[in-house]
C-alpha cells in the first residue's frame, strides 16, 4: 500500500517500543525492572475515580463539547489564574484526551513548510516527529549537562530566523529533569516578543518540582497572548490511563483548535472530565504524597547512580527522570541500554531516543518501589563492571 510522503517523517515515542521488548523478556520468564515508562505506579486518588464513576451511573456516557465541558473549563480557567497568575477565559481552555494532542494540534494550527521550530534536545520525541511530519524545520537547542540541562539562552538567540514561527519550552523537562530559572524564562519571553514568535510551554510536570519553583513563561508581560500552556492529568494525579489533557491557548487561536478536535476524535468523554473536575477541586493530599515519594526515589537513585564507576548523574530539579551520563562504560548509549536490558533485566532509554543531544545519557524513570530502584541499581552495576 502507498503511503502518504509525510508517514515517512512520523517517529515514535520510544518508551512503548522499550515496554513492549520488556513485556516480551517476561512472558519468557525473565525478571524485568521497568525504568523506562514514564508513568507514575501510584493509583489514581480513590475522589477522583469516584467522581468518574458517579458520572457513569448518571449516564454521562454521551458526546460532549469538542473543546470540553463548561464546567471544567471553567475550572481549569480559574487553576491557571491561580498558579500562573494570569487572567484566563474558559474560551481559551481546550480540553482533549491526554495532552499530547496538544502538540499535535498546535503545530498542525501554527506550522507548514518553511517555517521554523526552535526545540529542546533532548526533549519528548514527539515534537521533533510532529514538526518533521507537517514539513517545518525541526531546529534544535542543545541541553547539556554542564548547565544541568538548563537551555543556553544566548545559544538560543542564535537560532531563531524571520521564519521561526514557534519555540517550544519544557520545564520540568523530560527526559533530564532539568527547569528552566525565572531569568531563562525572561529571556526566552524578550527574544518570543523581538521575533513574534510563539510558545509552546509543555508544562505537564509543573507539579512535580524539588528544587526552587515552577515558573511560567506566560506569566511574564506580553506572553500570555503569543503562548499555548499545555498541561494536564496524568503525571500529577496518576492519570495516564484516562487520557485527560488541556491546552490554554490565546483567544483568537482556541476557535481552530477547537476545529481541530471536531475533526478528529469530536470530544473528551464527560465521565472522565467530571474526574479531571474533582481532582482540581478536590483534597490535594495524594498529589503532595507522590511527590514527596519521588523526592525519596530520586536522592536514593542518584546516590546509587553516582556510587557506580563509570556513571555521573546530575541531581534532577523536576518531573521524576534521571539522566545518567554513561560514556564512562564504553559503550553508546543505545548499546548500553540494550545490554542493562538483555543481560541486566532494567528496562532503561537511551539518550537518543530523545534527539542527537541525548548520546552519552540513558534515562531512568524513578516512578517506581524503592525496593525495585535498589534492585536496578545492583544490576547495572553488574553490567558496568562486566563491561569495564
């Protein structure tokens, strides 16, 4: 069958294909740790799941709105003036099942060939798929490790062009854990202004921070109008399976955004926004418990990564991420993930499977036991020193 050009410029997001391999070392017999998903392994909050299921019982099991019910955007409006301190309309609120389509949406909106896209690299694989797949020009800003994976803003100054149509910030970022400063947003904000460019700000794991604090960069003067917040469900209240995502966009962008969902997958099912509605609105205790769970994991992590020869890891300021460096080992790090799986039984992603920038790094999600962290740890320092 011919497929469409366009299919050959679609990636994939690489944790999937590493579960699946993981799944299938299983079946076999094989014990597996599994760093790899990124997905918290606590239970949604026992409020939230009841409000879904009330919702059921009452029969909210029809279409909704295409950009979401009232109630829940009204909701969100008021979270985001809240934690962003910004004046939001329910209008602007476009609510989709997970937050990837966020991106999705935005770049379909915003980008066509010949245009440009400033990206973080490493960074969530599906951006540069996305930006390769409408036929933009995937323009990469380096995280190193030497800024603790913090962009370079001057290098980023440096990237931008008369056809940069929309920059893309994450922070707390996957796959490092890196955030952005205050003073990195204001930057970004100035050189957004100077090229009118627009923002994409993935901030999924805003809640999910340890050092600092989480800032917005549509928080500062004149950005609110020109930055798409993207935000959501799944990391901070255990949510990944009910796919609930949002996207506050500038007024004059929401009406196509909307279109956008008509014409796709029409709507997000009531039920699960009636959930999304209790979870921001409910007791935050289980929210706050998990993040002070992925504290615990990510000092024991990193210690342990840290105490095995050939490894260096930066202590990550957010999400629930480490970035280990693992050019000590000697080997890259698609090899080196591929052996901690086949001979290790940790299922880990290398570096590149987040862009170029990543070589050298693997990525370890520490949303998982502590038990298991410790078990992980003891095999990958069998398989680095069988290696070294």
């Amino acid at each position: 069958m011919r497929l469409a050009q366009s299919m050959s410029r679609l990636g994939t997001e690489t944790a999937f294909e590493v579960l699946a391999r993981a799944r299938a070392l299983e079946a076999q017999g094989r014990d597996v740790v599994h760093l790899e998903i990124g997905e918290p392994d606590f239970d949604t909050p026992a409020n939230v799941v009841e409000a879904a299921v009330s919702a059921l019982r009452s029969g909210q099991t029809h279409y909704t709105q295409a950009p979401g019910i009232p109630e829940l955007r009204e909701v969100i409006a008021r979270e985001i003036a809240r934690t962003r301190g910004i004046s939001v309309s329910p209008d602007q609120v476009i609510v989709t099942p997970g937050a990837k389509p966020i991106m999705f949406f935005t770049i379909l909106a915003l980008c066509q060939p010949g245009d440009e896209v400033i990206y973080p690299n490493p960074g969530f694989p599906i951006y540069e798929s996305m930006i390769n797949f409408v036929g933009a020009r995937p323009v990469a800003a380096p995280l190193r490790e030497s800024r603790q994976f913090r962009l370079d803003v001057d290098e980023v100054a440096g990237l931008f062009s008369d056809r940069t149509r929309l920059v893309i910030v994450n922070s707390p970022h996957n796959p490092t854990g890196g955030v952005l400063e205050k003073s990195d947003l204001e930057r970004l904000a100035e050189l957004a202004v100077r090229h009118d460019s627009v923002i994409l700000s993935d901030e999924i794991y805003s809640r999910m921070i340890y050092e600092g604090e989480h800032h917005s960069i549509a928080s500062f003067p004149g950005l609110a109008e020109r930055t798409i917040v993207l935000d959501g469900f799944s990391k901070t209240y255990a949510m990944t399976g009910w796919r609930l995502g949002y996207g506050v966009f500038p007024a004059e962008l929401a009406p196509h955004i909307s279109r956008l969902v008509t014409n796709s997958v029409s709507c997000t099912p009531g039920f699960t926004q009636r959930a999304g509605i209790e979870a921001l609105t409910g007791p935050q205790d289980e929210p706050a418990r998990m993040v002070a769970e992925f504290r615990k994991r990510r000092d024991l992590l990193v210690a342990g990564l840290n105490r095995i020869p050939g490894l260096h890891c930066e202590m990550p300021a957010g999400a629930f991420y480490a970035f280990p460096n693992v050019q000590g080992v000697g080997l890259d790090c698609r090899e080196f993930a591929d052996r901690l799986l086949y001979d290790g039984g940790v299922a880990t992603l290398s570096g590149t499977s987040f862009g170029k920038h990543g070589e050298g790094f693997v990525r370890l999600s520490y949303a998982n036991s502590i038990p298991n962290l410790e078990k992980a740890l003891d095999r990958i320092e069998t398989v680095v020193r069988k290696q070294r």
